[in-house]
C-alpha cells in the first residue's frame, strides 16, 4: 500500500496505482481532465491535459503515466497546473473548428466540458488561419470522419491496435498537418467499430446511423440489455418522444467491459420496424384483420382452453418472466409433453471471440434452467402432424421452417408475437407483444447472468406488458398465479428457480447475479 | 266605450314607446358613458351607409345578434319555470308604468284626459305589490336553470329585494304623511305647491332623508351597483341569467333597463314633482305659450345651428382618416342639422306668438310631459353614473347596511315625519 | 429604506362621520367621473385610444414580430439545424428535421424547419440561441391570422419568404 497526499487530503491505494486513479479517488470521483487517458487502453500520454505538480519535481507530470510512489505530495488545482491545463487546452483548440452548432458530440464533448472548466479566454487565433482537412470523410460502414475536430488522442487507433487487432486507423503526416485516417483501399468495417466513436472525445469520429438525428442532451437514457445475442451487454438506450435513437454500451466488466459490438446497436431498429404488429389481427374471409382489443382479447381467451389447445411453442427470445408464465400455462392446457421451448435450430449465427456470441438469442440459457427443451425443427413437425387444435406460439418465427408450416396447416394457429413474420401471416388470431426496450424484463445471458432491463419507451398500439397478457389468459382458465405487479411476479419466478431469497429478484445488482447453484446446468440448444 | 278604449291605447301606447324607447337608448348611454368616464372611446363600428350616429346603431345591431342567435338552455332546467320566468320579469316591469302620471291633462275636442293609465286610489301601494312581483321572475330563472351559479345569484337577489322592499316603503310612508293621499296624480298635483312662496313643495325637500332612504333601495331593488349582488360576473359568473342565452337573455337584461326608467320615473315622480315644471305652474305656462314658443324655437334655431357648425368643423378634420363612407357621417348630420334649425326658424312664419288658447293648452301639456321625460331620463342617467363611479358593496355589507342601517334610519324618519304632520294638523 | 419617498407601512385613517356616510363621498365620486365624462366628450380626438385597424401604432425596432429565416449571400438558408432555437425555446414551437447538405463544408442544414405560430410565446429566445443569425423576429408583422390551426404550423419556405404583408 502507498500512502500519499493529494491536494492536502492524505489517501492510501495498493501499490502500482496509476496516480491518475488515485487522484480520482482524492478529488471525489472527479477525474482530472484529460483526452487520451482510457482505463482499457494503453497509456499514450499524448494529450497533456492531465499534469499535476508533484512536490520535489522540477516540471509538471502527467498523472496518467505516473505510477503511485510512498509518501508522494500531489497538487491538482494549483495555479501552475491550472495554467498549464489552460495552455494545453488552448493548444489543442488552435486548429479545431469550433462548429459545435453541426457537431453530433456537442452535448457530450470532452473539448466542451474542458473549456467549461479550464478555457474561457478569449481564442487568439482567427478562424481564418486554421489549417483546414478533410471533412465529413466515409470511413467505414457505421463511422464518418471529421480530421479538422481531432485532438489527436489516438484513442481510436489504440482501440484498433489493441482491442480488435485489426490496425485500421492510423495517424498520418506531422505537427499541425497530423490527422487520423484509414489507409488507402482500407475501411474501418469491424464489427466493433462504432466504439471509436465512444471512445472519441470531441466530436472527430462519429456515428453515421445516428448522425443530425437528433442533439444529445435532448435524450434521455433508460439502461437495459442488449437483445441481440447470449452475451448480454449492458446498455443504455437513449431515446425521446417514444422513439429510440441509439444505443450505448454501459460498463460491466463481468460481462462485456466498456465495450459492444457494431450488430447490437443496430437492434433498435427492430423496434421500429415498420412491420411492427401493434393490432390484434383475426382471420376473417382469409384474410388478417385488426380488431379493437377488447374484442381481440374475447377472442384470444375463446382460442386458448384446456383441451382445445394442442400444441405451446414458446421462444427464447422471451424473457425470463414470461418463459416461466408460458410453461405455467402449457401445463395447464396441455399436460407435459406437448410443448417446446423453441426451435433449436434458429438463432444461430456465427460468433467471435471478442462480444459477440454465435447464440443469437438472449434467454436460451433460462430455458435450460427452466427445463423447457428447445426440439429441433424435423422432431417438432413430427409431433406437431399428430396434435390437433390449436398451436399456441409465443414469440419467434417456427412457421418460417416449410415442414413446421405443413404440419401446422391442420391446426388453428394462435400468434403472440412482435412482427409480422411468416408464422403471423399463417396464423388465425395475432395479438402484438411488446419488445424488449418496451418492458421491464428479466434476461439470462450465457453465463447464467440473470440481468434486469428497465422500459425505456411504450409499446406500440394496443400492444402491452407481455406477463399482463399471460396472467390474464392464466386467470382465464381458472389458474391464477396472482401476481398483481412486478415484485410479485419476481418472487413468483424466483421460487420457480428455487432461490434462495424470493425478492432477490427484486432488487438484483447493477451488474446482474449469477445463482451459484445454477452454475452448472446445461447451455441450451445444440 | 270606443273613446274610452282609444283614449288607453293612446296612453298605454305612449308609456310602451316612452319605455321601449328610452330602452336602447340606456344601453348605449351605459357603454359609451361608461368608455367616457373611463377614458375610452366606447362602440362606435357599427354603422348602417357610415351612419354610426356614435355608437347609437350597436344596440339595434345587438337586438338582430340575440334574434338570430342559437338558444342554448341546460339540459336538466325545469322546461315551464325556466321559459316563464324572463317573460314574469319584463311583465313586472312593464306593468308598473300603468299607474304613474306622466302628464297633467290634455284637451282634445273639448274633453279633458288625465294623462295616465290607470289612476289608481292606492297607486303607490300597487307599485310596491307589483314590485315585488319581480323577485319571482328573478328567483324563478335562478331556480328553473339547475345550475349553481344561477341558483346562488337568486338567493342573492331574493335577500336583497325582500330586505330593501322594507326600507322602500318605509322610505315613502313619510310621504304619503304630508300629502295624505297614495294616488300619484295627488302626489304630484301636491308638489307643484311652493312652500313660503318660493321654495317648490317637492318631495325631496318635505323628505330629504326618505329621498336617500328611497333612493338606496330602489338601487338594491334595480339589481345595480352598487348593490348588483345577484349577478356579480367575479362571483357567479352572471348571477340569475347565467344560463340563459338569445331572446331569453334579451328580455332579462332589456327588463333591467326598463326598471331602471321605472324606478327613475318612480323618483321623478315622488321627490322631484312629476310633470311640474318648478315655479311655472300651468296657468303661468298657458298665459305666457306665445313668447316662450317663440323664443323657444330661436333658441332652437341658435343651438342647432351651433351643432352644425361643430360637425361641419369634424367633418373638414376627419378627412382622409377612414377612406370610406364613415368620413361622410359628419358632413351628413351637419347638413340634419342645418335643415332642422331652418325648419325651426321657418315655424316663426306661422306666427307663434299669437296662439291661441287650445294652443296654449296643448303647449302647457307637451311642456309638463317634456319636463316629465327630461327628469326621467337624468335619474335614469344617474343610475349609470352611479355604476361607474362607485364600487360595489360585498355581500354581508349589503344585508348589514339594509337591515342595520337603513331600516332604522326609515322608522325614525317615518316617526318624525308623523310628529310633524300631527303637529301642524293638531285637530 | 423607503422606496421613491414613500412611507413604508401606510396607516389608514378612521373614516370621519360624514364619510362614512357615503353620500358626500359618492357625489365626490360622481363629480370626478362626470368630470372625466364632460372632459372627453367634447375632446373625443384626444383620447388615447388608438382606433386599430384605421390607424397602427409605430413599434420600436426592437419589437419581436412573426419569424423569419435569414439567407447567405447565394440565397440559401443559413440555418444549419444545430437546433438551440428548439432547445431553448420555452413553448417547444419549433421543429427542425436536419439532413446532410451535398456541400462538405456546410454538412449539416434543416431539410424542415417547422414554427407552431399558435404555440410561439414571441420571447425572442430563438433569437438570442442562433449561433448563425439564421432566425430573426425583425419582421414587425404582429397581424397573424388564419383559418385553420393548421395554417399556423408555417414551414422553412414560407419563413425565407417572409414579406412585410405575407398572410398566412
């Protein structure tokens, strides 16, 4: 442990301690400014912006590149550092455009916030005198460039170097001609890439799917997990007015560190697809037609009795919530065997080793703890083409395999779903389900992390809370789980996973929880 | 029998146009005194060719708007009481007039004709009875509308009248002392008296504590400020007539006005002589027709003239400030004007100066009904006047002053009047 | 302290007899209203009232009339969609749709441009907000009327085209 002083205010941390963690910890969790500084990154020291003045050295140090040393003396407001930070600061200004007003990062740029703190004197340098590069330049698939904007932090490239291994950007020329770019014939196309752009302090590298959608600071940010595969990373969706705009990745380093890949953030669009179911739609003259809810919801509890149902296909795109309500439901209607899980051979794709996971689907593990097989497509027609009634499916898309859709052909198929897939276009009764930024849901990623995502905007129309939806057809045919809420419903799922505290769910850790005893069950699907 | 039925058509006939005239007439007096008083410049667009005649074309414009408009009424009203009541209002109003002298006589074909409808032995008894016949139109419309405002204004106005019918009586029982008569055509005959030679016996000098005793409450009674508890519009909305709307609403608030000339006729009548015009009683009038025509119709001549000069100076002013056909009105009414005084000068042809004594009869007559109208018109006057000048009294202050103050203040008056007249009429 | 003079507590006088008797006092009253009556009766031209449509006040330069977007020398719109008007604005009348404008070194400019007349409280903070001089409440026109609640939502054509008499 090293003992030192910060600021006047005597601290001890462990040995090894870089001195800008430690000045954190002494300044109240106020970082010291900096652009290049990135606790995932290595040390570049290239920005200046952290130095502080060390009692017994000549010069100011950068605190990021200092290790911690016993019985050191450290000022981080004296007038000297601040002096020097408003000199640094300036520097970096000369060449920069200031055009915050079309700057997508205005509201959350470094360049922003260090001004506000350090700058406010008046620019001695004319607009006219800037060194102009390129603007606006296509980099990749998902990030656009802006050369003037870059402090060159080498953030960007760092992440490259070291976190993807790919080395797509680089800094070109010297002095004040420096500039971040791609090579030649190469584009910044990995599947991380939009992490630079989180990376990035100013406003240098940025998003093309959320450019000039809309000014950050009108966002407000809801944290959830991401959908899109097993992993689930934590995220933060940002969104106003009921729309979604983009999400960010929030940190957990259990799961997924700072960092989320390029697909995940794209699945936000689902949200808003256009082929959103948001009606009740019944069969009528062969064709679907939407109906008000009152009358969908008669028609929904006539189809789904005991004895009039043949078949329960669930998904695990479902949450935990609602996988454990489904088998409840199953049971009641149709006994033990005639029900799934899911089709076990959709939702996979291939994976890397970073983030992303060749388990597309985000609950596949709560159905295994759940013991709520997945069947593969071939073994699911086969029994289908001996049930009768109706085919209940929750979610997903069977009906897209041709056999599973020949087998259902007989039967009156019932569709709670989010699209309209192939499964809603075969089906006789479609009610809309909400997805998963429109839900408070519980999600069980690969590593048997149960993780709580909150809502962050409505469902469209008439869809609503998918466990009310349950509860309702639960009641309806004489089986109240009575659960009136949220909580109660947590409890109810916790003791079905035989738990050891029934409100733990409840009042889950930011970071998730992983049961212990639940360590060792067996992955889902194949 | 036909004469008899003549003869009270013609004065009913009068009465109804005197009230029905002088109606539109206060209502634009009371929105273009109350811009004056207020420093503001009051109605003045609407207008038939530019003719706006300052405003005095809004009220007949305001009659088309309440005929054509839509009448909304509450759905769950009582259907007969709240269509009775507007009509009981104006009813009450209209029918008080029957009893009040608006003139001496008048000779026609050798007959002599009092001038009132109906001369009545217990006139100002029937005024009262009638008077508080209005309370029921009030409550009755409050009532009938099942609304809460309109139910609280006829609480209201149900507290005021039947606390001021008192005050109002007793205000008047003095009177009736002095001149021991209730008919009005007494009263009035009475006051053209002078009392000491010179000083003329009218009511409000015999009774200068009952005049402001009668006055206050005919205020209350009249539902104007300052005691316009009834339909308060910061308190409850418009009080009794909030819900109702078209002719409806025409008739309730035509019905205030035509109270209000009621009740100024009431105190021209009582306090200010009627139809006597002061210290030119009828047989001066008679004896002098000829030279007061005469000079009358100069003065006439003069004073018209001057008005023309003053809209022919307006007219030359306003130009090019409208261009339109506003800019002719004042040109227009110069020239009215011109020709009026023209017709005035012209009538000395007819040589005034040598009437004869049918004439002077007849000038006699006109004379006292025109000196009736002008005293009708001021109190009439007054009343918005008084609405323009002084705030309003809150509710309690209302009761307190009507039952603390001036009811007290009506018996020591009505028992010093009666000491007065048992003193000088000791048998 | 005592502001411009006057006395910090104002204590009332009891009324005297004569005015608590309220007749004195009302034909006071009655004497200064007749006296403002007479007064403006025989100098109905100089009242204050400004007769509206017939004649129009003369407001100040700085009066905030309806909107109107300025242009750059080649006649383009400067308004480059940073949307601060929006921000700022206290009735959220404004709405801007940007989009990506062919010339890299404008990049970003409004595609629409939408002011809700029916919602604008005319403070003038879009003004003060626009770093571009792009939108200005210079126009004077304060006469703003139209049929519908439609008609008031004017778009980015009908502001670079803001006349002195435009009707909506």
């Amino acid at each position: 442990m090293a003992k030192l002083t910060i600021d006047g205010k005597e601290i001890e941390v462990p040995d090894g301690t870089r001195l800008f963690d430690a000045c954190r910890e002494a300044r109240g969790g106020r970082d010291l400014p900096h652009f290049c500084y990135h606790p995932d990154l290595s040390i570049a020291g290239v920005c200046r912006l952290c130095q502080v003045e060390i009692e017994g050295m000549p010069k100011l140090t950068i605190a990021c590149n200092t290790i911690v040393r016993d019985g050191m003396v450290v000022h981080t407001t004296s007038k000297r550092v601040n002096q020097a930070v408003t000199q640094v600061l300036e520097m970096h200004l000369i060449n920069h455009p200031v055009d915050c007003p079309i700057c997508d990062q205005a509201g959350e740029c470094g360049l922003q916030d260090q001004y506000m703190d350090y700058g406010l004197y008046e620019s001695e340098v004319e607009k006219t005198d800037k060194v102009l590069k390129k603007k606006a330049k296509v980099i990749g698939p998902h990030v656009i460039l802006d050369q003037e904007r870059c402090v060159l932090c080498a953030r960007c490239t760092r992440f490259c170097e070291e976190v993807t291994g790919t080395g797509e950007l680089g800094i070109y020329n010297r002095g004040d001609r420096a500039e971040i770019d791609v090579a030649p014939g190469v584009e910044l196309d990995n599947n991380y890439s939009l992490n630079t752009v989180d990376i990035c302090p100013v406003g240098a590298l940025t998003s093309r799917d959320f450019r000039f959608q809309k000014r950050v600071w009108l966002l407000k940010s809801t944290s959830s997990v991401c959908n899109g595969c097993a992993t689930g990373c934590n995220v933060r969706v940002d969104h106003e007015g009921g729309r979604i705009y983009r999400l960010k990745p929030r940190r957990n380093d259990e799961v997924n560190g700072p960092w989320m890949c390029d697909k995940g953030r794209m699945t936000y669009k689902d949200v808003h697809r256009e082929d959103r179911l948001d009606r009740v739609l019944v069969r009528r003259e062969g064709e679907l037609q939407p109906i008000s809810w009152a009358e969908g919801r008669q028609e929904l509890l006539g189809a789904v009795k005991p004895g009039g149902v043949g078949y329960v296909l669930a998904d695990p795109g479902r949450s935990l919530e609602e996988l454990v309500l489904i088998q409840r439901l199953a049971t009641e209607l149709v006994g033990e065997e005639p029900m799934a899980g899911g089709v076990s051979d959709d939702g996979h794709d291939e994976g890397d080793d970073l983030l992303l996971s060749a388990d597309r689907r985000p609950n596949r593990k709560a159905l295994a703890w759940l013991d709520f097989a997945e069947k593969p497509a071939e073994a699911l027609a086969g029994e289908l083409s001996g049930a009768s009634g109706v085919l209940l499916v929750f979610g997903g898309d069977p009906l897209a395999h041709q056999a599973l859709a020949d087998a259902a052909s007989r039967m009156r198929v019932v569709y709670l779903g989010t699209h309209r897939t192939a499964t809603a276009e075969a089906a006789d009764v479609v009610v809309p389900l909400s997805m998963w930024a429109e839900k408070d849901a519980l999600w069980v990623n690969k590593q048997g992390r149960i993780q709580r995502g909150q809502r962050a905007v409505l469902p469209p129309g008439d869809a609503r809370e998918d466990w009310r939806v349950l509860v309702d057809l639960l009641q309806s045919i004489g089986h109240d789980p009575e659960v009136a809420g949220l909580p109660a419903l947590r409890r109810l799922v916790a003791a079905r996973l035989e738990l050891e505290d029934e409100n733990l769910l409840n009042r889950l850790p930011e970071g998730g929880y992983a049961p212990p005893r639940l360590a060792d069950a067996p992955t889902g699907g194949r | 029998m036909l004469a008899i039925v003549l003869e009270a058509t013609a004065k009913i006939g009068f009465m109804f146009a005197l009230i029905m005239g002088l109606v539109p007439v206060l209502i634009w007096a009371e929105r273009k005194g109350s811009a004056f008083i207020q420093d503001r410049t009051g109605p003045n667009r609407a207008g038939v060719l530019g003719i706006r005649l300052a405003g005095l074309i809004h009220p007949i414009a305001d009659v088309i708007k309440l005929l054509a408009k839509e009448d909304v009424v509450p759905a769950m009203r009582h259907k007969f009481l709240y269509a009775l009541a507007p009509m009981l209002v104006m009813i009450v109003a209209m029918s008080t007039y029957a009893v009040i002298p608006f003139g001496d006589y008048i000779m026609i074909g050798g007959e002599k004709i009092e001038l009132i409808v109906a001369d009545l032995e217990v006139g100002m008894l029937f005024v009262l009875a009638i008077a508080s016949l209005g309370t029921y139109g009030v409550a009755l419309g409050g009532w009938a509308s099942n609304s809460k405002y309109t139910f609280l204004g006829s609480l209201r106005a149900t507290a005021s009248m039947i606390s001021y019918e008192i005050t109002m009586g007793l205000a008047i029982m003095g009177l009736f002392l002095i001149f021991g008569t209730f008919r009005l055509t007494d009263i009035v005959a009475g006051q053209g008296d002078l009392i000491w030679g010179w000083l003329p016996k009218w009511g409000i000098i015999v009774q200068p504590l009952g005049f402001l005793l009668f006055i206050a409450s005919v205020y209350a009674e009249t539902n104007r400020t300052p005691f316009d508890m009834s339909e308060r519009d910061s308190e409850i909305v418009a009080g009794y007539h909030t819900e109702y709307s078209s002719l409806k609403f025409a008739l309730f608030f035509m019905a205030e006005y035509a109270h209000m000339v009621v009740a100024a006729a009431l105190i021209a009548v009582l306090f200010f002589g009627g139809y006597q015009i002061p210290w030119l009683p009828r047989p001066v009038l008679e004896a002098n027709a000829g030279a007061m025509l005469t000079g009358g119709l100069i003065a006439g001549g003069i004073v018209l003239g001057i008005i023309a000069w003053a809209f022919f100076r307006r007219a030359r002013r306003e130009k090019g400030w409208y261009n339109d056909a506003r800019e002719r009105e004042p040109g227009f009414l110069g020239s009215v004007c011109v020709v009026l005084a023209l017709v005035n000068l012209g009538a000395l042809g007819l040589q005034p100066w040598a009437i004869s004594e049918l004439g002077a009869s007849l000038y006699a007559t006109f004379a006292q009904i025109g000196a009736f109208v002008i005293k009708v018109a001021f109190f009439s006057w007054l009343f918005i006047w008084v609405r323009w000048t002084v705030p309003s009294f809150r509710y309690d202050q209302v009761m307190r002053l009507g039952w603390q103050i001036m009811l007290p203040a009506g018996l020591v008056n009505l028992l010093v009047t009666a000491l007065w007249v048992f003193a000088v009429h000791q048998p | 302290m005592s502001y411009k003079g006057l006395p910090d507590v104002v204590t009332t006088r009891r009324r005297n007899l004569l005015e608590s008797a309220y007749f004195t006092e009302i034909a006071r009253g009655l004497a200064v209203t007749g006296r403002h009556l007479i007064r403006n009766l025989f100098n109905t031209d100089k009242m204050p009232t400004v007769q509206y449509p017939d004649q129009k006040r003369d407001y100040g330069p700085r009066f905030r009339g309806r909107h109107r977007l300025t242009q750059r020398e080649d006649g383009s719109p400067r308004c480059v969609a940073c949307m601060m008007c929006s921000t700022v604005c206290p009735a959220d009348c404004i709405e801007i749709i940007a989009g990506e404008h062919p010339d890299p070194t404008i990049e970003k400019y409004s595609k629409e441009f939408n002011i809700d007349l029916l919602r604008c409280v005319y403070c003038g903070l879009c003004e003060e907000a626009c770093p571009c001089d792009a939108i200005r409440m210079d126009t004077g026109i304060y006469e703003i009327a139209a049929e519908t609640r439609e008609a008031f939502v004017v778009n980015k054509d009908f502001l670079l085209n803001n006349d002195k008499d435009g009707t909506l």
